[in-house]
C-alpha cells in the first residue's frame, strides 16, 4: 500500500475518531500519533487532510447533503460520512490529485473499513459529486 493510501487511512481514522467524540480535530490529532510511528510524509498528508477537511465541513456537507436522495448525513454511518467528507476535502482543495484517484482511493478505504456495501455507496456518491462540480464550473480540476 502507498504512502499516500496509508495517509488517507490515517487522516480517516483522526476524522471518525473527532465525528465519533465530539472532540475538536486538534485535539485528536494531539493524541493521535503517540503510539504510532509513521514516515514524516504520511503524518504530514494525513494531518492536511484531516485539519482541512475539519476545517472545510460546512462546504463539504452542504455538497454532500446534495447528493443524498433519501438520506440525511447524520443518519450515515460515522465510517461512510468521513470517507466521502475526505474525498470532498480533496477533490475541492488536493488539484494536484486527479479526481478519478481520488474516487479509486475512496473506494479502497471504503471497502477496508466500511459496511459490506460501503463502497459501492461511495463510488456513486463521489462521481455524483464530481459530475456536479464539473458541470458547475466548480471543475475539482
């Protein structure tokens, strides 16, 4: 597995760990990394990630709540809400990452710590989602 996928790993787990408490991101992350040695790239990505998605949830959820024909956000599940809240994260603030990878990396975090039918929900979700920002001229890149 990359070191990007790891990151991605990483940066959901500090996500569902900060929906799941209620704490504040920095929190988690204060106590995140103390039993984890991991390279300096990935926990740097990983922090960018989950600080940015952290901080960008109000644009991130109102995209979200869009794309959910009869369900609300809430009612996700807390792994499925952070995967695709990530992947919203990158498609609108990563343009280095081609927004099919980031759909692929989704589906791959998804199918590792999601529901059985987790990843098929994702897949079509994000590619609702991306179809609207290319539409909108909100183009993820």
């Amino acid at each position: 597995m990359g070191s990007r996928r790891s990151a991605r790993e990483y940066a959901l787990q500090m996500l569902y760990q900060s929906d799941a408490s209620g704490a504040p991101i920095g929190d988690v992350l204060a106590q995140f990394w103390t039993e984890r040695d991991v390279p300096g790239d990935v926990r740097e990505f990983a922090e960018r990630l989950a600080r940015g998605t952290a901080a960008a949830l109000p644009e991130i959820d109102a995209l979200l709540i869009q794309s959910l024909e009869n369900w609300r956000l809430e009612r996700l599940a807390i792994v499925d809400r952070n995967v695709l809240r990530l992947a919203v994260f990158e498609f609108l603030h990563e343009p280095e990452t081609p927004p099919i990878v980031v759909i692929d990396e989704a589906i791959e975090v998804a199918r590792r710590f999601g529901g059985d039918d987790s990843w098929q929900f994702t897949n079509g979700i994000l590619d609702a989602i991306r179809k609207r920002l290319e539409k909108g001229g909100q183009s993820p890149r």
